[in-house]
C-alpha cells in the first residue's frame, strides 16, 4: 500500500456524540463497532473522518478528540435538513426499500431535495480536502450520490463504497422514482461492496434495468462506456477478539452468574437488537409464546430476555413498534408467569460493552431472528463469546445477511411462528455433543473473517481500482 495514500472515511454519523455538560459541549466517542475497526487503518495510512456529528456541531474536531488517533471534519446541516434527508429519505424511504417492506416507504419531493443538498454537502467537503493517491471510503446508503459528484468534479483519487443494509431485487428497487438517479450516482465509485453475493446481483440486476448498463457476473462489475465499476461481496466481520477476550473475563463471567441467578432459569434465552421493525422482535415474541403455549414443561425452566436499544422513536412507525411490543411482552408475562417466575424480561436501554458480554455469557441460546438484515453483528458477537466455552446455540433468520456464513446455526423462517417455534424446540433439545460441534464451526468463521480481514481486504482493492494515480506506487 503506498504510504502516500491518505484514508478518508465518510459516512453519515460520526465515531463521536456532542454531549452537553457543565462544562459545554464535549464530543464522546461511540462504542464499538466501524469506529473500532477504523481506527488501526486510519493510523496507518493517515486521514481523516468526514460526517455529521449533530446540529451544533463547530469546526474541525483535531486528532486526539475523545481519543481519537485522527482528525474528523464535521459536514454541518440544519435541523430541518437533517429531519428531512436523515430521518426522511434515508430512514423513511431507503431503509424500509432495501429491506423489501415497500409500504412503509415515504418517497417524497422535499425529502429527496433535502438528500441531494446533504449529498452535496458531504462531497463538497471531501473535495476540500481530497489529494491525489487518496482513498475515499464512503460508507451506507445515505450518501449513494457523493461519488458521482466526486466523479463530476474529477476528484483524481480511488472512491468506494461500502454497503452496509441489503440491496432489495428491482422490482423493490423500481419502486423509487428515483432510481436511476441514486444508481447512477453510486456507479461515480470505482468499487462497490455489499455484504452477500444476492446482493450484489440484486444491485447488477437494477443497473442493467433502469440504466440499461451492461454489466458483467465473474468478476462482477458494471461495464460503463469509459471504465469499469467493480463490485464484490465482502461481509463485515467483528472485532473478534475483543468479544472472545470478554467471553472468558472474569469479572464478566461473575456478572453472567448473577445474571442467572437472578433471572432463576435453567436456559436461558437471549435477543439484542436496535429496536427496528426489521430485526423482527414482535415475530420472535409470537414464535416464543408459541413455544410457551406448546412446551408447557418449559415455563418454570426458561427464560428470554429482550434487550432493545432505543432507535429512531420519533418516527411513527417506530413508535407503533414499540407499543406493539410493549403490549406483546405484556401478554406473555400476564399468560405464563407461574410462582412469581416470569419467563420473559424485557430491557429497553442500550447496554455498555461489558454489559453486553454478561448478556451474552449468560445465554445458552441467542435468537437472531430478523425479517431482513444486511448482515447481523449480534450473530457474530454471540458467537465469539461463546468461543472459549465451545458452547451455546444460535438461532438465525434465513434473511440475515449472517445466515449465508454462519450454516451450522438452527435457520429459521423468521415470519413463520411456527418455525421460530420448532427453532426453540431444536435448541432446548439440542445435546451437549451437537452443541459444541456446531459452535466450533460458527467460532472458525467468525474468528478468520474478522473486522481486520474485512478492513484489510476492502483497501487494498479500493487501491487496486482507482484512477492509475492511486494505483500506483
Ligand atoms: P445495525 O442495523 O445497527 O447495522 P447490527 O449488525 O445488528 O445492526 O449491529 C448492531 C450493533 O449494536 C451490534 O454491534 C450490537 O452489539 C449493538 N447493540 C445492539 N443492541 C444493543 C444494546 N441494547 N446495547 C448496546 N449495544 C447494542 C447495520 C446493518 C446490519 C449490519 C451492520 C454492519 O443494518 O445488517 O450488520 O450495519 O454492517
């Protein structure tokens, strides 16, 4: 990799939170996760993070904010524009399109003008501080317009773009009026990633259709007049050791016993999901109870818990799907709690990291059931704590982008109650041999096809695609 390659990283949010305190405003950084993985290789390279850090953001937050080894520059947007690009056109029409649910998609006009301003805004701050050689590394689909504005202004570095949610076959696709406008707007990269092979040939599909492109399968790539586009499925991965170094904590084993001893099951079950009509939570509800109805022996022996973290709820229909599954927990806990022994706890707050882990050490079964996912991290994390002990059972939805990896968990149809339900009968009945076979293999993948693999990989071929420029050296 030359040395001279600069990394810079664009997405919408940033790797920190404005906070007010006492003392004014304080940028904190968020846990986990992309910000994680970024780090090292912003270290390497040099660079920079380009986002929106929240409307009060000021000027530039230098390397060493909150900890951070590199500089980000904050694109700033008004509050209405934020409400209506962020909150309107990404997470109101995008989202609910590319995870296939097309009637709760709100494409309108002052939406899709606020996303081309905001698309603007970003590329104009990449070209403030673009060089030749550089590596541009867009990230989601909030901003699929920026590299054909860079492309437009002749940014002379490699752009590429990673797509984080599922890419909906075109007839899904087709339902956006303007399609071909983010298509084409995407096609301004020199490489495009999505997490899993249907994904890509869904995105090849929607180019040679509403384009009229020609597009090639092996390698895949988009095949436009005066270069090429490559494209490739690369599934994200997870800080892989720092969950199985959790997994085997001393101080998170404790708190997983306490955990235990206070939830007073014998199995314990356990969900972890933002709360999104797309991770399916009201569905798994439904296919638990069943599993309560069916298996009455159960009910004193087990126990889920539901931990949900706040997303999105000023949004209508978030709101509704936090009351359904309000009233669903309450149903469940009103029908089977027996002798004061609730089979259900539900915890809506966003958990710390060791928090999490203590979750996750205390659960012989994860449920992993979304309707749709790009990929699904808590699959994975589940996993890699469960690593030392070789044991534990997941569950997983067939539509998670982590189902195509992660085979030798119990795949369920997570739309099919009866399914999640026969999934739950699967995992209490599964014998301690099988469990252990099975989380081996899980363990191998994740452990091999970590956030590094992932980072590694993606760069170097985003060096390899660009103009000669960035290619060289
Ligand atoms: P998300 O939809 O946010 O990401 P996901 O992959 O499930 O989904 O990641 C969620 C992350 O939040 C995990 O790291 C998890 O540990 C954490 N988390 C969940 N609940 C939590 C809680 N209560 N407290 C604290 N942390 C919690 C998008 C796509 C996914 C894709 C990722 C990465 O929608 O499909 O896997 O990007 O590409």
């Amino acid at each position: 990799m030359p040395a001279a390659s600069r990394l810079i990283v664009v997405s919408n949010r940033a790797p920190v939170e404005m906070v007010r305190g006492p003392e004014g405003l304080r940028a904190v950084r968020t846990v986990g996760g992309l910000a994680g993985a970024l780090d090292d290789a912003l270290r390497a390279h040099g660079g920079l993070w380009i986002a929106w850090v929240g409307v009060e953001a000021g000027d530039e937050l230098p390397a060493g904010t909150a900890g951070l080894p590199y500089p980000i520059r904050p694109v700033r947007l008004k509050e209405r524009e934020v409400n209506n690009y962020y909150a309107g056109f990404a997470n109101q029409g995008l989202w609910p399109l590319c995870h296939a649910f097309p009637s709760r998609c709100r494409f309108q006009a002052n939406y899709w003008a606020a996303y081309r301003h905001a698309n603007e805004r970003f590329a104009a701050a990449v070209q403030a501080v673009v060089r030749p050689r550089d590596l541009v590394w867009l990230h989601d689909f909030h901003l699929c317009l920026v590299p054909g504005l860079l492309r437009a202004a002749g940014v002379p570095a490699s752009v590429g773009v990673f797509w984080h949610i599922p890419f909906p076959p075109p007839t899904v696709f087709g339902i956006c009026r303007w399609r071909a406008e983010l298509l084409s707007g995407l096609l301004g990269a020199d490489l495009i990633a999505f997490q899993t092979e249907p994904d890509v040939r869904n995105f090849l599909e929607s180019v040679r259709q509403f384009l009229g492109v020609p597009v090639s399968d092996a390698p895949a790539r988009v095949r436009l007049p005066e270069r090429e586009v490559g494209v490739f499925a690369h599934p994200i991965g997870i800080d892989y050791e720092t969950f199985r170094a959790h997994g085997s904590d001393a101080t998170v084993q404790t708190k997983a016993a306490r955990l235990r001893t206070t939830l007073g099951a014998e199995v314990v079950m356990l969900g972890v999901d933002r709360l999104d009509y797309t991770k399916g939570i009201l569905e798994r509800l439904r296919g638990y109870e069943r599993f309560l109805e069916r298996r009455p022996e159960w009910r004193r022996r087990v126990c889920l818990v539901q931990v949900a973290v706040p997303s999105r709820d000023r949004l209508p229909d978030y709101r509704d799907m936090k009351r359904s599954i309000d009233e669903a927990v309450g149903r469940i806990v009103g029908r089977f709690t027996s002798e004061g022994h609730p089979p259900l706890q539900y915890v809506y707050t966003a958990l710390a990291r060791e928090q999490l882990a203590a979750y996750y050490a205390a659960a012989d079964i994860a449920l992993v059931t979304p309707l749709r996912d790009g990929m699904n991290l808590v699959a994975k994390e589940y996993v890699a704590s469960r690593a030392a002990r070789e044991d534990g059972v997941l569950v997983l939805s067939e539509f998670a982008g982590a189902a195509r990896e992660l085979r030798e968990a119990v795949i369920v149809n997570p739309y099919d109650v009866e399914a999640i339900c026969r999934g739950l009968d699967i995992a209490v009945d599964m014998p301690p041999d099988e469990r252990r076979r099975r989380m081996r293999a899980l363990d191998r993948r994740v452990a091999t096809r970590d956030l590094a693999w992932w980072t590694r990989i993606f760069l170097a071929r985003l060096a390899a695609a660009g103009p000669p420029a960035a290619s060289a050296a």
